[in-house]
C-alpha cells in the first residue's frame, strides 16, 4: 500500500513519536511510505528511513509543485498523526488529491474547529477507550468512524533493563510545553525535594509556547543551576536514558506514550492520575500515582522511591513486562494495516 503520512512539525511530541513508530514499522512490513510535514529536528530521522519527506511550503505556488510530486506517488490513503498543524494539512491535501484521510487523536480535543475537521475524515484512530467516548458523546462524532487502537511499544530484551540510581540522580519530566501540563506543580515539587538530603538534579524536556513562562516561575523558586530546560534531542532512546527517575504531570492526557515508552526502558516513573494514564495501567505498582495538583505529594512519591531504591527496581521491572504484554508493537501494526486497508478497499470499490 502507499501511504501518505502527514504531521505538524516533527518536534518532541506525542505525535511525532507515534508517527516514527508506525512509519518504521509499515515500512519493515513492505509499504510505501511519504511524509508531508511542518519541518522539525526530527526530519533527517524520517529522511534517513529512505523516505521522501516534504516540508510543508507557505507559498501557493510550491504547495502546487508539491501536490504535483504527491499525485504521481498516488497514495491510496492519507494518515493524520494528530494535531491541529496535520489535520489541517490533511484536510487539504485529502481535497486536493482525491483521497480519503485517517486522523489520529491522542488526546481531548479543545476547540470545535478540530472537531469539525476530525468528523470529516474516513476513520478516527483513538489510543484508548476514554477518547472514544469524549468525541462520541461530547463532540458528536460518529462511533462507527472510530476505531480504538491502543499504543505500541518496541521493547527490546537486552537493552532495556531497570536503571537504578547512581551518582546524583536526576529526575525528569518530558513532554510539549504548553498549558494544561501541570508543569507548574513539576516545578515547585522539584523545589522541595532540592531541600531534602542529597544532592539532586532536575530537567523539563520538551519544547513549547509556555517555556517563557515556566523559565520565570523556575526563577521565582530559586531553582536556576538546579532545573534546566532542554530541547530533546531526536532520539527517544537518548531522551530516556537522560533521566533516573521521570514525572509526567497532566490534567487532560497527551503524555500516555511518554509513559509507556519510559516504562519499556526501565525508568522508575512517577505520573498524575489524570487522563489516559489509569486505563493504561489498570493494576498497581508499575508506577507510583499521585492525585493532579499536588506538588507536595508528588516531591513525596519521588522522595520515597530515591530512598528505596529495591522498590523502584521493583516498579521498573514491572513496567517492562507490562508494556510488553500489553503493548506490543505488532498489535498496533496489525490493527493500522488492517484499517489502512479496508479504507482503501472501500475508496476504490
């Protein structure tokens, strides 16, 4: 099958990993593969599976010469990563090209402009139950044109083995930088932990419109040479292995697949409630819990894992066998294909 893959920008987000996970994957399984997207460090990863990757042009007559390229590639099927930036684009380009479009969505969606661009695509991809819900019963699509489809997770047997805590530990968090994080409450429980015994580091990885903001509220608290901001580099691998413990904080969702994708690499890891995270873990000591909006009970989870460090050994080598079990890459591959497919079948028939 020929598919056209489109994305916003290819930063570190959720949707940028998703897409690097599926293009891989259909393109190990025989499918050809072509991006569109809004440019991003993560290009030359794309680039370098040997697949043409366009930037998504401003001017009118490149947005033409591109459609040109695309027509002769002649995808049977258009697959949004999610996002407003994708879904934009695949609206038009779905047009433009006659052909039917997938959008995926990670989390809630906040404006009825996105949701009035969602109903009109071929088949809505949700990563679990919750979602399905939400656009069924709150913004009135469709629920035959969705399918849930759960995350994939590649976990490797040797690489991936508990870390442990050596040195100074360095506790992280990673994610797009934008309101409704709870970023904040990552910020002032890293403010009291740095009072307790032992010497401690922090990051924020991720980029985003908020990171003014967040840089001044860190200030506020003293925590500068103690936090630092950084852009993740295009490399999950590396991301994860740059933290010895990781808190993901967030009141609506969209950090599910930083979850999953810490746990599968061994790092203990500390979430809020909220969200996708409980229907992605439905049994306890995999991670440790802590109520949205209380960053004193998250310095508290993370004060008693560094302390023991037997249960946070504990904890990660629950998490890699959970997300091999009941993420593995080969299911969402085969239920994408399987969608891809009859989506196909039914555009030509």
């Amino acid at each position: 099958m020929r598919l056209l893959v489109v994305s916003g920008r290819l930063d570190w987000s959720v949707p940028t990993t998703y897409a690097l996970s599926m293009v891989r994957g259909l393109l190990q399984r025989g499918h050809e593969i072509q991006m569109v997207c809004r440019g991003g460090v993560f290009m030359p990863l794309f680039r370098s599976l040997g697949i043409e990757v366009y930037e998504n042009p401003a001017s009118w007559l490149a947005r033409r010469k591109m459609q040109g390229f695309l027509q002769e590639f002649d995808p049977h099927l258009i697959h949004a990563t999610g996002g407003p930036g994708s879904l934009r684009i695949s609206n038009r380009l779905s047009t433009a090209l006659d052909t039917p479009f997938v959008h995926t969505v990670h989390s809630w969606l906040r404006s009825e402009r996105s949701a009035r661009s969602t109903r009109s695509a071929a088949a809505v991809v949700v990563v679990n139950q919750d979602l399905r819900e939400h656009l069924v019963n709150e913004l009135g699509i469709v629920k035959d044109k969705i399918r849930v489809i759960p995350y994939g997770i590649e976990v490797a047997n040797s690489d991936h083995e508990p870390k442990g805590f050596s040195g100074i530990p360095v506790i992280g968090t990673v994610g797009r930088l934008e309101k409704g994080r709870r970023l904040d409450d990552f910020i002032e429980a890293a403010a009291i932990l740095r009072k307790t015994s032992g010497d401690k580091m922090f990051t924020i990885l991720g980029e985003g419109p908020d990171e003014t903001r967040l840089r001044g509220f860190s200030k506020s608290l003293d925590m500068d040479g103690v936090l630092t901001f950084a852009a993740p580099p295009a490399d999950p691998d590396s991301v994860y292995r740059a933290v010895d413990l990781l808190m993901l904080v967030s009141d609506w969702g969209g950090s599910g697949l930083h979850l999953l994708e810490g746990l599968a690499r061994g790092v203990p890891t500390i979430a809020t409630g909220g969200g996708e995270i409980l229907s992605l873990l439905g049994e306890e000591g995999i991670c440790t819990l802590v109520k949205p909006g209380d960053p004193e009970a998250l310095a508290e989870a993370g004060r008693e894992l560094l302390a023991d460090p037997e249960k946070a050994q504990r904890q990660a080598s629950k998490g890699i066998e959970h997300v091999r079990e009941h993420f593995p890459m080969r299911t969402m591959l085969d239920k994408l294909e399987a969608l891809h497919e009859n989506l196909s079948t039914q555009s030509t028939s």
